[in-house]
C-alpha cells in the first residue's frame, strides 16, 4: 500500500474490521472517543464498519447522533456567538486555556444571560434542525459520516437500523424540521 492512501479503503484494514465486527456479533464496531465521554449516554456513537463506495469496499467512520443532541448544541452556539457580543472577555467553559481568568461577578452575569438566551432561542423555535447525513471523502480514514436521526436513543439496534439500509440504498431521511426545548420537543 502506498503511503499515501487512505487506509480505509486498503482490503487488509478492511478484512481485519470486518473480523472485529464478527467478534462483536455486530455489523460494526465502536471506536474510544474521549470527546464524547461528556455527552449523556445514548446521545451520540462513534462507529466504523464496512460498506461500499463505487462498488469498492470502504470503511466508513461515522458519528451518529440524535436529533435533539444537534439542536441543542446549534441553540448553544448561537447563543454563545450573541453573548461574546454582550460579552466580549466571556469564553465559554468548554474554550477556556488554563491562564483564562474571570471575574466571578462577571462569569455569573455572563451564565445567567447566557441561560436566558438559550431559552429565549427555544421557546421562540429559531433554531429547527432535520435528519442529515454528511459525507466526507476527504477523511483521513475512510469515509467520514457525519449522522444526525430523529430517535430517542442511539443504541445497537438504531445503529444496525441504519447500517443495513444505508448499504442497501434505502435510507430515507425525514425531511421535517424540529425544534426542541428543555420541555420536550415541540
């Protein structure tokens, strides 16, 4: 194999998932992904598993995660992009280098209207969000997908839901915009 390929499509890393995915009893495999260790469980799954890209097997490595995942976190940063307005010293929590310094004064007023903006932004449905899949050829390893349904849960059986028909050719994508609050969806 030459250096410069992408691994994902080379038939030995190939045959060496798809007897991982035997072992598993699955037709994927779940990749450690310590930025996802933050996220409540069943919001989002790093996976990989074999499909075909034209007519050649690949390996695809996806992210997928649920409807209302994304649109909190599309509401999160419109309101975090607003409050930087307001705010201009305020870098949210996740953003901050070890010699950020706030007052706590001004964190808690910074939080507290950061808060109301993101309800303000819900209840007033700015934000609405669909069921998306993104590919990206130019991965480092494989395909990139990037997969956002409308389930409750992402779990082993939305996983392989998804995988059987999106290598069939019969995934079907609902087109409806949603928009979600701390309530409930709306």
């Amino acid at each position: 194999m030459a250096t410069n390929q992408n691994p994902g499509f080379d038939p030995q890393e190939i045959e060496e998932l798809r007897g991982e995915c035997r072992e598993e009893g699955n037709s994927f495999v779940l990749v450690e992904d310590e930025d996802l260790d933050m996220l409540e469980a069943g919001e989002c799954e790093h996976i990989q598993f074999v499909g075909k890209h034209n007519g050649d097997d690949v390996i695809y490595d996806a992210l997928i995660y649920t409807l209302r995942l994304h649109h909190s976190s599309m509401v999160y940063e419109m309101a975090v992009e607003q409050i930087k307005k307001s705010f201009p010293s305020y870098v949210p929590p996740e953003e901050r280098e070890p010699t950020y310094k706030i007052s706590p004064e001004d964190e808690e007023e910074a939080e507290t209207a950061l808060t109301e903006l993101i309800e303000e932004i819900e209840e007033n449905e700015t934000i609405k969000v669909q069921e998306h899949v993104e590919i990206d050829m130019d991965s480092d390893y494989g395909i990139a997908l990037d997969v956002c349904l409308n389930v409750d849960e992402i779990n082993d059986e939305v996983i392989e839901d998804f995988i059987a028909k999106f290598n069939s050719g019969t995934l079907s994508l609902d087109t409806t915009l949603y928009s979600f609050s701390e309530d409930g969806e709306e």
